[in-house]
C-alpha cells in the first residue's frame, strides 16, 4: 500500500511545489509593478500590471478547475473557477473593445455589472469550502457598517445618482465577501484572507477612483493589489493534501447562534 501511495504523494507535491512558485512569482510581480507604478508612472506599467491581472485570474480558474476535477476539493473550487474566469472574461471584453477602437466605457457600464457578478461568484464559493464558524454578529454588523459609511456619505452629499449607487453596490459585495471569509474558517486560512481583504479592498477604492480620482496615478497600484490578491486566495485555498478540502459539512446543530 505505501510503495502505491508514495507515487501519487510525491506528484501531488511536485504538482504543489509549482504552483505554489507560480502564484509566488505573481505576488513578487505585482509587488515590483506597485512600486515602479509609485517611482514613475508609466502607461507601459500600468498595461503589464493588466496583463498580470488576467493571468493571474485564468491560471487561477485553471488551478481550481484541476483540483476539482482530480476530487481533491469540493464544489466551492468550481465555483472559485467561476468567478476567476468570469472576471478574467470581463477584463479582457473591456481591453478589446477599447483596443479594437469599438469604444469605451464609461464608469459605471456593463463591465462593472461583470466586476460584480464575479465577486458574487467568489462569495457563493466561500460558502462552500469551509464549515460555517459563525463570528460574532456584533462584530460583522460593525464591520458592514464600517464598509458602507462612505458609500452612503457619497449618496447623502452627492445625491442619488449611477456612480454613487455603483460604489454602494462594489462596496456592499466586497463587505460581504470579507464577512463570508470571516464566517467561513478563513482565519485558519491566512494567506486566503489575506488575499480576500486586499482584493476587496482593492474594489473598493476602484469605484473611489474612477468616481473622482480619474487621473491619479498613486491608485494605479490597485491593479498589482488585484493580482496580488487573486494569488494569495490562489495560495490559501488549494489542497495541501490528498483528499483534502472535501464539501464543507453543516455546522453541528448544538453550536449556539449569535442573536
């Protein structure tokens, strides 16, 4: 039994070791990418930082994909590679159509309805990963508070109009993917949530950005913090093991709910 185990050990391990450099590699990208963006601005900069972004999202779907297929994670890394592909999607519909002079989008536009579809998706696959560890609900209904002050601010000083309902909608699903994280054993899983939190803070500002910040060059850098983010969720959520991240179970029913 151990010489027919040792096989499929040492390949998921070589399979592992790859990715894990791959991913990695990513993040030391988009790191020298957020500093050169800092230093000196540069459309070449900004064009690779995109580039990063998109692969980091295929080759991300391609990673939950495979650990799917193989039956090493469950139903929520389909999901995962959902949500992956449908924003990488998304991103390179919005380059090909400004590249291939059909025209351009303005803030807000169907390709942020694509944005939001996929955070919903990564949402929806967070659900099914992990067992549900319900965290205070004082603290969640704080912290959604805290994620919605400015959008609401924006709405009471501004008025109702489509840039300030679309921030309220980017910063609702991004407080709602950090709070699933949260109730969903994420902080077992630090580079996840790590992950999750830059990502979603990173949306959270795009709106910010192109709402009123248009022409700054420092929020460039979301990008790399995009691309940053899907590794690190990348990174955090395959299997470290075979047959390892099975469908999350139901919580026992004697675990107390918060009221």
């Amino acid at each position: 039994m151990s010489a027919q185990a040792t096989p499929t050990s040492a390949s998921h391990d070589t399979i592992l070791s790859v990715i894990s450099g791959l991913f990695g590699g990513f993040i030391g990208m988009a790191a020298a990418l957020a500093i050169a963006l800092l230093i000196i601005p540069s459309k070449q900069y900004v064009s690779l930082s995109n580039y990063l972004q998109i692969l980091a999202a295929f080759s991300g779907a391609a990673v939950f994909c495979y650990y799917y297929l193989r039956h090493e994670g469950g139903p929520g890394l389909l999901w995962a590679a959902g949500a992956y592909a449908l924003w990488g999607i998304v991103n390179v519909a919005w380059y090909a159509v400004v590249l291939f002079g059909a025209g351009t989008f303005t803030f807000p536009s169907l390709i942020d309805m694509g944005f939001v579809a996929a955070i919903l998706l990564l949402s929806s696959a967070y659900n099914r990963l992990y067992p549900r560890k319900p965290v205070r609900g004082q603290f969640l209904l704080a912290l959604l508070f805290l994620m919605l002050v400015v959008p609401l601010a924006i709405l009471a000083t501004g008025g109702i109009t489509d840039p300030a309902l679309m921030i309220l909608l980017y910063f609702f699903v991004c407080g709602s993917l950090i709070i699933t994280a949260l109730n969903h054993s994420f902080s077992e899983h630090p580079a996840a949530l790590a992950g999750t939190i830059l990502f979603a803070i990173a949306f959270m500002v795009y709106p910010i950005r192109e709402t009123f910040f248009a022409g700054n060059t420092v929020l460039t850098v979301l990008g790399p913090c995009v691309a940053a983010g899907f590794s690190l969720i990348v990174l955090g959520l395959i299997p470290k093991g075979e047959g390892a991240h099975q469908a999350a179970p139901e919580q026992p029913a004697e675990t107390p709910r918060e009221p």
